[in-house]
C-alpha cells in the first residue's frame, strides 16, 4: 500500500474517475427516448461493466493523505454535491415524459424505472449516506432530497443512530445473521429499521425532555418531503406517473438493503459480558478494494474504514489488508447479484465467515447466541 500526497488531490484529473456516475443521466434519457433494448442499459453498466472493469482494473490499494483539507477534496465533494439536483430532475422529468411516449410499452416503461429505481439507489442512497455524515446543513439537508425520492427518509435516523453505534450486536438490524439469506434479511429489515429508526428519535427526544410529537422529531420532516414527492409524481404524470414513482422507490430501497446485507454478513462483536461489547474495528466490516466499483460507489467498499472513522469523507476512506478487516473475493455489483441466489451466496461466504471467526476469535467456541443476534442487547454504546 501507497500513500498519495494531499496535493495530488487538488487535480480534477485525480477526482474524474469517481464522476463515472454521471453517464447514467444520458442513458436514462436514452432509454426513455429510444425504447427497446436500450431501456436495460442503466443495470447493463452499473451491474455488468463494472463487475467488467473490475476484472481488468484488479484492486486499488492505495491510500490518500489523511491530512488532506477540505479545499483539497474539492473536486471529489462536488460530485455528491451537484447529483441531487440532477438526479431530481431526471427522475421528474422522466415522470412528465415516459406516461405520454406512445413509442414505449408497458414492458419498457417498467424497465426503464426499474433502471432509474438503480439510479436512485445505487447512486443516490449512496451519496446520501456520504452526504449525512457530513455537519453542515446543506450537505445533511441534500441526503434528506435523495432518500425522499425514494420513500426512505427514516435511513438515515436508522443509519446515524442505530447502524453505527451498534452494528455487530442484536440491537442492529442490517447485520445480516450467519446463514441468514437475503430474502429472509429484506422483509426483516424493512420493518426493523423503521420502528428501530422510531425509537432512536424517541429516546432522543426524551433525553431532551420532549414529546416524540414535538416539531424536532425529524420524522415530521420526512414525512412531508415524502408527501411531497408523492404530490410531485402525480401532478407531474397522473397516476401513471405516481405508480412509476413507486416502482423506482421500490427499486432503489431493494438496491440499499442488498448492499447492507454484503457489508456486515456474519460479522458480529464480541459480546464481553453485562450487555458490553467490544469497539468497532475495522474487522467488522467486509472490505473490498476494487478500483472500478469503488470508482462507481465513491469507495463504498471501503466499508470497514468507514465504520472505524465515521468521519471520514470518501476520498480520504483507507483501505485494509487481510491482517486487519475480511476481504469480499468480488465487488459490490458482482456481490449483490450473488446475495440473490442464497445456497450460492452461502457456498461463497460462508468459508469466509467461519476463517475470520478462527483468525480473529479463535477462542469463542459458541457461536450459536451470534449466529441467531441472542446475545444480550448492548445496554450502553461501545
């Protein structure tokens, strides 16, 4: 592993690679213009060439300088910054067109929001979550746009509040379980993280003194950008245009919940007893240094990183080696396709989560209470 310097940053040359995902936009239009075969094009390259050009880029170890300022970040921040406008406008205005094109059918209606629902998830929800963990309300308040087009805004009270402080116990939902296929995981998550992202906002309130009906309960909030999307899609394209709306949401939170189920699958905390657990390391999250998925998803694979130093904004994210953090054998595009075919999945992953048990707990000699989240909840952060 490298280190490159913090003035390297600066060049936008350095940054372009992270801005793959603006070619969606132009193959959205495309489809929805030309109709036919053309309207699989946005999972044919977000799914398919990428997975591709992984196999013939190989892995990107390298790491930036951590002492890099955010003047030097610009180029890489400004891509999180100017996709929500764009991607509201896309999605909108495709709403207004698709329900009045009379050269497209109902097959390739359907498959063209199905390709924008991989749009707004792989690409949204993912700039939203660097976008939330950010200070500044401008940046907090574009993730709250993205994951209202969606219908998701609970996530990020579910991600900030519950994910993080407690991925790898049973309190966290989208630590998938040993041996837990995705079409188990889905169903539970999508309840879990709503009555989970609830309580979370409750006790917050609560510590305040305050009603979970006062007006900072954020989940006022969410619930009137997401009306409002909803009002937009209809006014827009008519009942057409709302039933198009719902299926990209649909899409989009089933890309989210793929991608949570491959970052934590069977990586669970020490339990150290009296609802105690130990902190987060890197070693908790599947890590993947795949250089051009991690191009696409502005180093999401990075993801024991990420959890190690919340902090962190996407560029400055570190990679590991196996000494420290399990690696994936694929990246993200290539690892979501597989979680939906669960006796494969677990023929690929299940090896893997048995030898990081004996490298790193090689003394834990029960793993049933893990495997099934029944150890004790965690009674205080770690």
């Amino acid at each position: 592993m490298s280190t490159i310097p913090a003035k390297e940053l600066r060049r936008l040359r350095n940054a372009l690679p992270f801005w793959l995902s603006l070619l969606m936009i132009p193959l959205a239009i495309l489809g929805a213009t030309q109709g036919g075969w053309t309207v699989f094009l946005l999972p044919i390259y977000s799914w398919g060439l990428f997975s591709l050009l992984d196999a013939l880029t190989g892995h990107n170890e390298d790491n930036l300088d951590l002492s890099a300022s955010e003047h030097d970040l610009f180029w890489y921040r400004l891509i999180t910054l100017i996709w929500p406008p764009l991607q509201f406008a896309t999605l909108f205005g495709l709403i207004w067109y698709v329900p009045q094109a009379e050269h497209l059918g109902v097959g390739e209606k359907i498959g063209l929001f199905f390709g924008m629902g991989v749009i707004s998830g792989t690409i949204g929800i993912n700039y939203s979550h660097e976008l939330m963990h950010q200070k500044n309300r401008l940046e907090r308040g574009l993730a709250d746009l993205l994951l209202a087009m969606v219908l998701y805004c609970h996530f990020r009270s579910e991600h900030l509040r519950v994910h993080h402080p407690w991925v790898g116990t049973p309190r966290d939902a989208v630590t998938a379980r040993y041996n837990e296929g995705f079409h188990r995981f889905y169903p539970r998550v999508l309840v879990e993280c709503l009555t989970s992202a609830w309580a979370a906002e409750k006790a917050m309130l609560a510590r305040r003194g305050l009603s979970v009906w006062h007006r900072s309960n954020p989940f006022w909030r969410y619930g009137l950008l997401q009306l409002a999307m909803l009002a937009l899609a209809l006014a827009v394209g008519g009942m057409e245009g709302l039933a198009l709306f719902l299926l990209q949401a649909g899409t989009a939170i089933w890309q989210l919940e793929l991608v949570n189920y491959i970052e934590h699958y069977g990586l669970t905390r020490r339990h150290l007893g009296d609802g105690k657990y130990e902190h987060v390391l890197p070693r908790h999250s599947w890590n993947a240094s795949h250089r051009a998925s991690n191009w696409l998803l502005i180093n999401l694979q990075r993801h024991s990183d990420h959890h190690y130093k919340p902090d962190r904004r996407f560029p400055l994210l570190q990679t590991y080696a196996e000494e420290e953090a399990p690696q994936l054998p694929f990246g993200y595009p290539a690892m979501t396709t597989l979680a939906m075919i669960p006796p494969l999945w677990r023929r690929v992953m299940n090896p893997r989560v048995r030898a990081w048990r004996r490298q790193f707990y090689p003394d834990i000699t029960d793993w049933a209470p893990y495997n099934k989240a029944r150890n004790p909840m965690p009674r205080s952060a770690a």
